[in-house]
C-alpha cells in the first residue's frame, strides 16, 4: 500500500469493487490490454515429439533454439 499511495481504506472496498466488475469491463480490459499479434507462447519439451502437433495448431512461426 505504501509503494502504490493507496489509503488506509483501500482493503475495505476491495470485494465490493472486485464484485462490481460485469462482464462488459471485463471484456472493454481485454480489448485495450491484450495484443494477440504480440504474443508468444513458449512450449518446452521434446522438440522431435511435438514439433508436428504444433505446426498443425496452425499458431504462427515457430521456432527452435539452435
């Protein structure tokens, strides 16, 4: 609370500001903050075991360390 500024109170209201919250914000939040064209999705395993089911995922480029 000291790092962020926040009041005394500001645990007081938490839930009832959480349970406020309706799908529409939720949805608005998304659109604004989440760029799907900037994402990465890093998988580790064994790369020969599922190289193949990634490519058919059809996820974008994929690439290996070398």
């Amino acid at each position: 609370m000291a790092v962020y500024d926040l009041p005394n109170e500001w645990w007081h209201a938490y839930r009832s500001r959480l349970e406020a919250v309706g799908p529409g914000d939720v949805l608005e939040a998304a659109r604004e903050l989440i760029r799907p064209e900037e994402a990465v999705i890093l998988v580790t395993g064994d790369a020969a075991r599922i190289r193949d089911a990634l490519a058919a995922a059809d996820l974008g480029p994929l690439e290996e360390p070398t």
